[in-house]
C-alpha cells in the first residue's frame, strides 16, 4: 500500500513552518539578515539543522520568503493609510510618517529590508516589493491628479522616485552607525525631524501644498 501523509502530518508540517519562519523573522529583526543561519535558526526553533531543510531548500529561499512576510505587511498597513481619510496630499502625509515611524521603531528590522546587503533571491523579493510600493503611489498620485491636488507629467516615474526617496531619507538614521552612534548619547537625527522633512519633501515634489 502506497503511503499517504495524513492531513494530522501536514497540519504539523505547517505548524512548524510557520514557527520557523517566526522565528527566522525574529532572528532578522534582532540582528538583520546577517544573523540568520541555519544552525542558529534550528537552535531557536528547537530542531535539528538537517530538518530545516525539509522546508527550505537554503537560507537564500528562507530569507526570502521572511522578507516577502515581513514586506508585505508593511505594504498593507501604507496602503491603509494611503486609502484612508483626506485630500490626496493628507494621506500622503500621513502614509510618509506612518512608514517612517513603523520603521523606526523596528530599526534592525528596517534596515534589513531597506538596504542590507543579502541573498539574491532576497534582492529579487527586494525589487518585487518596491514595484508593489509604487504601484500604491500611482494609484494616489492618479487621484491627486485628477482633483488637481498634484502637479505631476510622469505618474509612474513620479511614484518610482518616491519609493526611492523614502529609502534614502530613511537609510541614514536606520543605519548600524546611526544606532551606535544614537546608543552612546552622540546627537543624531530625531524622528520627527527626518518624518518632516520626507513629508515636505515628498509634496513638493508631487506639487502638493504642505499639510
């Protein structure tokens, strides 16, 4: 007789890789990708390394799908603020210093998906996921347009760069030496300063008067 996994095994073989992409995405947003090996992970999960890859193939598969997770929570909670309440430019604003602040008080976390340095089918997830980020611009800068609320010739180019520049406003102060720097009481850049500026930043360059 042929063996068939039963669903009581499949639903256990979820349930463990769920934990271990928790934990995967724990371990990344305590110390970024960099941290993230295969026998440290099945330390933390509480498994062999071997049984890991029942699972995932290597770690550039594992750290790719921990960032698409992680990614993709961020995207949905900008498209809430970005679909939310207000003119067109108000919730511009407010997508801008939501992203801002989620990503600064998750600093490792952000960084990682940002700008480290990784796998790459983590790149290719990175790139993925900057198209998805754009593609909610465009659609707030088509809607800002019509109700003559931006100014802009190139929607998509305009979104692109958007995208871009919240990465470098934010790159800077989410970096390993601004966090050094900001853990030995050095001045460094607050939050509200680098929101305010991505903010009026990012409306005049769509046209926009400043909320």
């Amino acid at each position: 007789m042929a063996y068939r996994t039963t669903a009581a095994r499949l639903d256990r073989d979820q349930a463990l890789r769920q934990r271990i992409l928790a934990c995967a995405l724990a371990r990344v947003a305590a110390g970024g990708f960099a941290s993230l090996t295969m026998q440290a992970l099945a330390e933390d999960v509480g498994i062999a390394t071997g049984s890991l890859y029942r699972h995932f193939h290597g770690k550039g598969e594992l750290a790719a799908e921990v960032f698409a997770a992680a990614s993709q929570h961020e995207l949905e909670a900008l498209a809430a603020a970005l679909r939310g309440p207000g003119s067109p430019a108000e919730r511009l604003a407010a997508g801008l210093r939501q992203f801002a602040t989620r990503a600064w008080h998750s600093r490792r976390l952000a960084f990682a998906l940002i700008a480290e340095p990784v796998e790459p089918q983590v790149d290719e997830q990175r790139l993925l996921y900057r198209e998805a980020y754009a593609e909610l611009f465009v659609e707030l800068l088509e809607q800002g347009v019509a109700a003559g609320a931006f100014r802009v010739q190139h929607i998509g180019l305009s979104a692109a760069c958007l995208v871009g520049a919240i990465a470098e406003a934010l790159v800077g102060p989410l970096s390993p030496p601004a966090r050094a720097a900001r853990a030995a009481g050095h001045p460094t850049l607050e939050l509200a300063e680098v929101s305010q500026s991505l903010v009026t930043f990012c409306l005049r360059a769509v046209g926009a008067e400043e909320c």
